[in-house]
C-alpha cells in the first residue's frame, strides 16, 4: 500500500531520527567523526528509502542530486539529513533535526522535521495548532552562537527578547510549536536548510516569505536561499515594516 507523501516525509525523519539517536548513544569518537558518522547514515537511510518508495522522484541534499535527473519546477525531494551536526554532536542538546521536504512548481507540498532528541515529529500531514494567546512581547529565535547583528538592532526597535538556539529547524520549529514568536535569517542558507520546516510552518497557518516580503521560492537551478522570514501572522506586518526601513546591506 503506498503512504501519501505527506505520511512518507514524517515516516522517513521519524527513521532517520531515530538512526540518530542511535548512533550519539553508541558514539565514543570525537565529536567531528560522530557528525560525519551521523551525516552520513542519515542521508544513506534517506536516499535508499526514497529510492524504493519514490523511484521517479530526484532527491536534492547537501551531499548533492541522487535519483533521476532533476528538472527545476517538478517533483524533488528537498532533504537534510543532518540539521544542527554542531548540536547532534554536544551532549544533552536537543536542538538538532532532520528535514524531508517534497518540492513541486516551486513549492514545497509535503514535509516533516523531526527533533529526534525531543522525541517530536512535525509534518504537513497534521501541522500543530497555533496558540490563540496574545504576544505580549515578541521572541526571536536566534542563533546561540552567531545572532545577526540586523536581528538584534530589530529586536530593540520593536521591543523583542532574542531567545538562542541552535539549527534552523529547531528556530522554525519552535516558532510552529510557540515556543518563540518568529525566525528571521539575512545570512544566506541552502534550500535543504529551510525547505522541511518552512512547509510545515505554512501548513500550521505561519507567515513564510523572504525579509523583502517576497515569496520563497525552491527547487530552483541554484538551490541558494538568501533569506527568510518565519513569524505568527499578527507579526509579520510589523516586521517587514521594520525591515523595510532598514538599508539593504543591514539585513
């Protein structure tokens, strides 16, 4: 019987996690073999699975295309196996995922992230509810060990807390969750980086766009996203106000 690609995505991080999870409780090497190690089960679970289940559709990652040949606009499977290898490989962090994401006409129409070490699955499937309460000071998930310097500068401007933690799926999946109010990135990522989580934020009701207002758009050539913008919609015209009046190059 063939899952709906929605219930493949959660069923493949859900796997792929829990490989994970394995391999940090079995690990005695240092933590650079341990990423690698990790890195590397994962994306070789994800691609034969994908293989056997999906033979038609390519598979994009940061280790490169696998599959048939990819033709920007159809169907992709847009993966990272391995978000946060800095966090997989610190003892007791759980701010670290994995991403499975289905692109098609530019959008992401299927998807799931896993928290392996939180025990979490988050897929388009069934996206979390938002909550219904009020923001009474807005937070910002930020990096713990890089915040943006433009982030940081907007925070003061509207009267936001910078809450820090690791991978960017862990950002937007704790603004999907309610644990923070939004995620903002100027930096620059890989479409792997965000194509998982920015899908289920849509599905959850979220506002997703680049920081000019613009749509994101994936599975393009060039999978190099410049930035982003994930927040509670009630936010989202006040941020992009604020980024708006703030020169190109600060943001």
């Amino acid at each position: 019987m063939r899952v709906d690609d929605h219930e493949l995505a959660a069923a493949l991080a859900r796997r792929a996690g829990e490989r994970l999870v394995e391999l940090r409780a079995e690990s005695t090497s240092d933590p650079e073999r341990l990423g690698d190690a990790g890195d590397a089960a994962a994306h070789q679970l994800l691609i034969e699975a994908l293989a056997q289940q999906r033979p038609a559709d390519p598979v994009l990652s940061e280790h490169g295309v696998s599959g048939p040949e990819r033709v920007a606009g159809e169907r992709v499977w847009i993966v990272d196996p391995l978000d946060g290898t800095r966090e997989f490989t610190e003892p007791g962090r759980s701010d670290w995922a994995v991403h499975v994401a289905l692109a098609e006409r530019h959008e992401v129409i299927a998807s799931a992230v896993a928290l392996p070490a939180q025990g979490v699955v988050l897929h388009t499937g069934e996206p979390p509810e938002q909550p219904t309460h009020g923001i009474a000071r807005p937070r910002i998930a930020v990096s713990r060990s890089r915040p943006p310097e433009f982030v940081a500068a907007l925070a003061e401007e509207i009267g936001a807390e910078l809450v820090p933690m690791g991978s960017a799926g862990a950002k937007i999946t704790a603004v999907v969750l309610g644990e923070v109010d939004a995620y903002l990135h100027g930096g620059g990522q890989y479409e792997w980086d965000s194509a998982a989580p920015v899908g289920v934020a849509g599905a959850a009701g979220l506002h997703t766009s680049r920081l000019d207002g613009s749509e994101l758009v994936y599975d393009r050539p060039d999978p190099w996203l410049p930035d982003l913008l994930v927040c509670r919609r009630e936010l989202a015209v006040d941020l992009l106000a604020a980024l708006s009046d703030r020169p190109e190059g600060s943001r």
